[in-house]
C-alpha cells in the first residue's frame, strides 16, 4: 500500500507535468494564431486607435480640410468653387472649409478642355468670376473670363482666331476684365440655374435654380473658379 505522503508527491509531481505540456501548447497555439492573425489585429487596433475623427477626415487632394455645409450665407464672405467635371460636384469653399457641395449638369462631350464655339466641352482651368446676371436667360448666372491665354495661344497656332483677338483676350486676363465672346473660341461660359438632372448646356455649368439662388447670393465679380477634368 502506498502511503497518503507518497500518494499526495505522486499526484503533485503528475500535476505539474500536466500543467507543463498545458503551457508549452498555449505557447504553441499563440505563435501561430499570431503569425496567422497578428498583423491583422494590429491594423484594427491601429485603425481605432486613430478614432472615427481620422477615418472620416478628408484625402489629401481635397481642397479643403473641414465641412460646414449648414454654413449661414451670411458667413460665407470670400468663396472660392471648384468644379469636378468627372463628378459632376461643385463644391464651395471658404478659408478652407467646405461651406456647400451641389451636383452639376455639364455640356454633352464631357471629356477635354473646350476648344472652339459649338464643340459641346465644359472649359477646364483657372477662371475668375468676370459678370452677374440676375435675369438670365437660365434663371441666374455667373459669366466666366473664357477664353483664357491657354486657349488663345492654340487658337492663334491653328488660325482660328488673328492676331488682334489673340491681344483682346491677353488684355483682358492682365486687367481681369470679360474677354471677348464672339470668336472663334467661343465665350458665354457660365455657371447657371436651369437644373443638374443630365449634361444639357452648350458649354456651361448647370445648378437647380435653389442652389443658383445661394451661389449668387454669396458669389462677386472676382471670385475664382476652378475646372477640373
């Protein structure tokens, strides 16, 4: 018969070995669930670390760093639009806060800078809000300074336009002032009430008539505009 010392040795000494092999398979199991999933684990950690402020903050090709679109009118003194052709967006921003986001309507050939008269383009580039017209043809409008120097210079190369209006246009951009309108080119670019439903215009870019009613109301003679492919 072994003694109850000797049973309780016998049953400590197999405790022990149990809680060993127990241990070295814990180890084990958690080399390999980390080699499996450990780098997955850290990203989400990473990810909320970073807190939902970061997850939604804008990329970094946005021209702004904050949305505001509930802005009062009131408050919106020194915009600046920038023009999303491909996305058919036009936003509104002001000292680096997005103050309004609309959808637009655009001519038919979305695609390309505009040309010459009658080609259906939207014009792309730097632009400058040059006339207001609060009884538009389409409800309200905002006349853009196109043609600029860009499209002078390829329009004097090809012919389409001589030597006296290529000057026009120059002048015009130097003195911040309307070029002019009736050449080759083209002209009347504005931004315009009338509906963004589909790419309807001639050229121009398309509001409903409840977002050309804030547009011109916070929008001057001067204000830059941007137009991107």
């Amino acid at each position: 018969m072994i003694g109850a010392t000797a049973l309780r040795k016998c049953l400590s000494i197999l405790l022990y070995g149990l809680l060993c092999v127990a241990c070295l398979c814990a180890l084990s199991s958690c080399a390999v669930w980390n080699s499996l999933f450990g780098s997955k684990i850290e990203g989400l950690a990473l990810k909320h670390a970073k807190g939902i402020d970061d997850v939604l903050k804008p990329k970094e090709d946005v021209p702004y760093c904050t949305v505001n679109c509930s802005a009062p009118l009131t408050a919106i003194t020194k915009p600046e639009i920038y023009v999303y052709k491909s996305q058919r967006r036009m936003m509104v921003i002001q000292d680096g806060v997005l103050v309004r986001d609309y959808q637009v309507g655009l001519g038919p050939r979305v695609l390309g800078d505009k040309a010459f008269r009658g080609d259906g383009r939207t014009p792309e580039g730097d632009y400058f809000v040059c006339v207001r017209n609060p009884n538009s043809r389409f409800y309200k409008s905002l006349g853009l300074n196109y043609p600029l120097p860009k499209h002078a210079e390829k329009g004097l190369v090809k012919g389409d336009i001589g030597l006296q209006e290529f000057k026009q246009i120059l002048e015009a951009y130097e003195t911040r002032t309307k070029p002019p309108w009736n050449t080759a080119l083209g002209g009347e670019i504005f931004i315009h009430g009338g509906g963004a439903h589909e790419d309807w215009t001639l050229g121009c870019v398309a509001l409903s008539n409840r977002a050309m009613d804030e547009l011109f109301e916070v929008v001057p003679v001067g204000t830059p505009v941007h137009i991107f492919p």
